[in-house]
C-alpha cells in the first residue's frame, strides 16, 4: 500500500478493507499496546476500537508526558511558583496536574507569577525581559521536545541570560519500554511505537528493545489508515509467530532519525535515571544537564535536588493504567471523584492521557 496524499489516510474504503482484513486475520486473543498518547486520541477520535474483533485489546501505554511526569517533580513545579521572583513558564497541559497539595493553576489564582508559554523560547524572551526576576522553564517531555529545550540553553549560554533555567523531568522512550517487558502482570503482545519520537530517534533506537525481548512492534503514524495498518500487522506477525520491527510511517522516520537534534540533544543533556509515574525509577531513562551547563539547572539553583520521592493520589489508577495493568473505567475513581473539571491524576488531565480520551470518547 503506497500512499502519497494525506486525503488518502482518511479514505473510507480503505479503512473498510484494512477492518475486513483484520477480521479475517485475527484468530485469537492479543493485547497490542499503543505507547504514544497521541495514538490514543487519535484511536479514539476515529472510533478505531469500535470496529475491532473483540480478540483485539488496545492498551494504552506511558507515552503521555504530562502523566508519566513523578509526583514529586509536579511538587516542585509548585514550588517554585512560590518562590519570590520567580516566574514559572510551563505548557498549559501542565497547569492543572494536582501536586500533592496544589496545581500551577491554583498557584496563578493565588498571584503566583505562572504563564503559559507556547514554545520554551518564550520562556526565554520572558528572562530577556525581566532581568530582575528568575525565570524556570518547566521541561516535561521525551525525545521529540528535549531537542528544543537543549537549543535554548546553548542560546541562554551564548546570549548571556543568567536569569534562565529549567527543571528537568525529560524521558526517554525506549527505556520504558523494556521497563514494561520486566514487569511482573504486564502481558503485551505487540507495540504501536510512536510516531513523533522515532522521527527524532529513529527506527535504529528500537532495535536492542526488540531483539532483547523478540516482540512484535511497529513505528505507526495517526491517520486512521495508519493505525490500522499498524494493528494488521501486528497481528499477522502474531499470528505467523514472526515478530519483526517495522517502520509503517516511512514518510516521517528513518532508520537514523534526526541526526542533527540527537546532537543537540546529547550535548547539553546526558543520560540519568529517571522517576516515572507507575513504573518508578528507571535507569538510563531520563535526560540531565551535563556539567557544564549546570547554571541552568533549576533544581540545584533552587535547592530541590533531594525531594523525596511521593505517593500518587490516593486511589489514583493513573499509573497502572499507563502500564497497560488497568484501563480507566477499572479505576474507582473515574467518572466519579476525577473528571476533566476536577481531576485526581494527570491522566484526566492531558488531552494526550487515557483517561480524557475514555471520558469524552467512550
């Protein structure tokens, strides 16, 4: 299937022939996990899982960075807006996630000085402009962002803004996944891999996950025509018993991926363990400041290296949900005590998190 036109991955009859042969293919039960929050909107949006063999579950996985961002580093977001002087710049997905006792949100109502920004240079024209004051970027992402915030910091270094920093909570894809693969209850038989992080990582970053644990995985964009040709053939290696990497959305990755934003990304950042929200500490899976550019480390320039480590909300299924161990209505509190207009965990908060994409889909 050659398609050139994005009209073309919206087009009703393949979409019906791509359903009818997945009816036809699949024989038993599988468990195929979409690892990007996008695919889960997007799988939502287009009404994907109604038209599916009901041997066929979707998971979604921690490919929502908002949701896989610690308790404890959305504590010291708020703490930092409470910092005089401080002006926290943040993405709006950020703004409602509940800290253990406030939000980025309920800190701006209180007169904390909190702006969303729309791009991490944003942030920089806003250091630019109050040199009085300092100015903290809140770096939540994974491989497609962490390029970016690496550029601002060689331009905060080459511009000589010394009122700039960020706090780091980058991910990285890969190592969750192979997180995943070792937990015990996890049964996933097939990954959806995303597609905006392989353009950055390209094909060759997954291959040691696959060769390592042998299952079926395939890059996939988000048109409809996508997805569903990512589902077909997972389930055909499945059902051959032939798991293979494949790269379905060769019109954005490549097998090296962006060379030049690795680069960038790998000189101003070096790998650390990092927390992840359901999974815990994952080593090699995070991205710190290297040491010369520790100026713009706002965890050490404010003191909040050391914070302890902090439970989820309580009752909060959001990170057994992001493993693939529970779906949103399995969580007592979905529907319930956590919906958009009052959420508990940040999978009710991101338009990119499971739990939105059920409550205003299903």
């Amino acid at each position: 299937m050659s398609l050139k036109y994005i009209e073309e991955f919206r087009d009703g009859e393949l979409a019906k022939g791509l359903v009818k042969k997945i009816r036809e293919t699949s024989k038993r039960d599988l468990h195929l996990m979409e690892v990007c929050g996008t695919h889960t909107t997007a799988i939502f949006r287009h009404g994907i899982r109604s038209v599916l063999p009901k041997e066929i579950t979707l998971l979604s996985g921690p490919g929502c960075p908002v949701c896989v961002t610690a308790q404890k580093d959305i504590d010291a977001y708020v703490a930092l807006a409470g910092i005089k002087d401080v002006i926290v710049t943040t993405f709006g997905d950020l703004m409602k996630v509940p800290g253990s006792g406030s939000t980025l949100a309920k800190e701006k109502a209180g007169g904390a000085d909190v702006r969303i920004v729309y791009s991490i240079f944003d942030a920089i024209n806003i250091a630019k402009e109050n040199p009085a004051k300092e100015v903290v970027f809140c770096a939540v992402g994974f491989e497609t962002t962490i390029p970016t915030i690496a550029a601002s910091v060689l331009t905060a270094l080459g511009e000589g803004i010394e009122n700039f920093s960020i706090y780091a909570a980058n991910k990285l894809t890969t190592a969750a996944l192979a997180a995943l693969m070792e937990t015990d209850g996890v049964e996933i038989d097939g990954f959806i891999l995303p597609g905006h992080v392989s353009v950055i990582t390209g094909t060759d970053a997954y291959r040691d996950t696959f060769e390592t644990y042998d299952i079926p995985s395939v890059i996939a964009g988000f048109e409809p025509i996508d997805v569903l040709k990512a589902i077909l053939i997972l389930i055909e290696q499945n059902e051959a018993g032939k798991p293979e990497l494949v790269n379905a959305y060769p019109r954005a990755v490549s097998d090296a991926g962006n060379v030049k934003a690795k680069a960038i990304m790998n000189q101003v950042f070096e790998l650390s363990p990092a927390t992840w929200r359901g999974i815990g500490e994952i080593p090699d899976s995070g991205m710190s400041l290297k040491k010369e550019f520790q100026a713009f480390d706002a965890a050490g320039k404010f003191g909040m290296n050391s914070l302890p480590d902090v439970p989820e909300p309580k009752g909060c299924a959001c990170g057994e949900i992001l493993m693939g161990l529970k779906t949103p209505e399995d969580c007592r509190l979905y529907k319930k005590a956590c919906t958009p207009m009052s959420p508990v965990g940040p999978c009710m908060v991101s338009s990119e998190g499971s739990c939105a994409a059920y409550y205003k889909y299903s």
